[in-house]
C-alpha cells in the first residue's frame, strides 16, 4: 500500500533533504524511522528538496509498503525513532496514483528576516538577520512585477537542473511584523534557490542599494549571472503542499510553527 505523511524539520543541523552520502540529511533520517516501524526498508518520496539549513512546516512524502500499521503507528513509531529536529505530523493511505511531488497542484515558502541592529540569540539558524533598515513597503512595491507566469531565468541557481524557467507566482507577500519581515511566497513549483534569490534582490531594494523597479529589470534579463545575490537559508521555510482535494490530505495551517 502506499502511505502519504506530513514531516516538518528544523534545518540547522542538516544538510538539506536529499540522500548524500555521509552528510546528515532529513530523507536519511525519516527513512530510518519508518523502516523501523515497517521492520523492513523504505524509501521514500518527497514534495520538494530542501537545501542545507532550509526549515519545513508541511513537507509532504510518499512511501510503498506491505506492513499493515495503524494510521497512528506510523506517525508516533516513527517519532519515537527520530530526533527531535524533525517529526511526522500526520501519515494516511493514498491510491497507488498519488505522488507527492507530481501530485502536487502548487507550493508554498515562507522566507523571514530579523531587521534590527543587533543579532537574535534566539532566533539564530531561524530568521536571516539584516542589521540595516529595509524599506517593507518598498520590497512589496518591487514584488508586485513578479506575480503571474514568467521566464524566472533570473532567479534560478546556475546549477538548476528544471527543464525549463516557467513557473507561475500565484502569491507574493511582504509584510512587516514588528522587527520581523515576511515574504510569503506561492506558485505551481519552484525553481533551485528561487525565493531564495527573489529574497536576495528585495532584501536589497529594501535596504535602498537598488531602486524598486529593479526586481523587473533581473526578471527581465533571463540571465542568472546579472541577478541578485542569494539569501541565506536560515529564514527559509517550505511551509506547505497543494493537491487535488480527492486525496483526502490535511493541509499545513499557514500560520503553524512560528514562535517570533
């Protein structure tokens, strides 16, 4: 049968998602919990692959298996065998047709940054710390031209290895809380380092090095090398998973796993 499960991490100590070889990453560590509980190995399935330091709210797997196990056992057997940086939130069968990634209707990613002067003890590895000023409404002004369907060449890693530059915006926020600004960032998927690099460029809008008009102007370059710096990932979240409502799959409340 085939299980589909919520996993959230904290990124600090991983070296991102993918499997790589002594390196300690999240799929390592979720499949050995869960092979624990099916007494025999698994492999699974993600929605989308994180980087090293990148956090997760609702990452999204898949796994095949023939053990027969209780919702519920999944999900505290499972827990049990791993640390306490990451943890499943739910498991529920699913048809054989399901995949988390390519089931997938559309992402979500939540980027935050600490505007203030000094640095967080607290929030270190958790929010991206910019000591200077950022003008919100300015980086929100600048986001504006990014919304809808474009070549995002621009704001693809170099080493990107998508098929093609295409992908739809459908949300791009930017709010300050406090001393915290947010960038909440939706689309049909992603490309490698994309809000990362979206970040980048307003975080430098924002502290008024560039003018607001030049989130357009990298855009419409198509040329990685003439675009922005990348953020770092420490303030980076892959907050949640869009599938079709046939599946029957919860969904990670928005506003789920921040205490700032």
């Amino acid at each position: 049968m085939r299980i589909a499960a919520g996993v959230e991490y904290d990124g600090r100590r991983f070296h991102g998602w993918q499997t790589q070889g002594d390196e300690r990453c999240v799929q390592d560590v979720v499949e050995a919990a869960l092979a624990r509980v099916a007494e025999g190995p698994i492999r699974v399935s993600c929605a989308g692959r994180t980087d090293a330091g990148v956090h997760a709210l609702g990452q999204v797997i898949h796994f095949d298996t023939v053990a027969q196990r209780p919702e519920r056992a999944w999900v505290l057997g499972a827990n049990t065998a791993m640390p306490n940086d990451v943890s499943l939130r739910w498991a529920r069968p699913v048809p054989d047709a399901f995949h988390a990634r390519f089931s997938a209707l559309g992402r979500s990613y939540r980027y935050l940054i600490l505007d203030r002067s000094a640095r967080s003890s607290l929030l270190a590895g958790r929010v991206t710390w910019i000591h200077r000023p950022l003008d919100a409404e300015a980086m929100a002004i600048a986001a504006e031209p990014l919304l809808g369907t474009h070549d995002f060449s621009s704001y693809r890693a170099i080493r990107c290895q998508a098929k093609h530059p295409v992908r739809t915006i459908t949300q791009l926020t930017v709010r300050r809380v406090g001393e915290v600004i947010e960038l909440r960032v939706s689309a049909n998927a992603f490309l490698h380092h994309m809000v990362r690099n979206i970040a980048g460029v307003l975080i430098a809008i924002g502290r008024g090095d560039r003018a607001v008009g030049w989130a357009r102007e990298v855009l419409a370059l198509r040329d990685r090398t003439l675009g922005g710096v990348t953020a770092p990932p420490d303030g980076l979240y892959f907050e949640r998973v869009e599938y079709p409502a046939e599946f029957g799959l919860p969904v990670a409340r928005r506003d789920y796993g921040m205490a700032i």
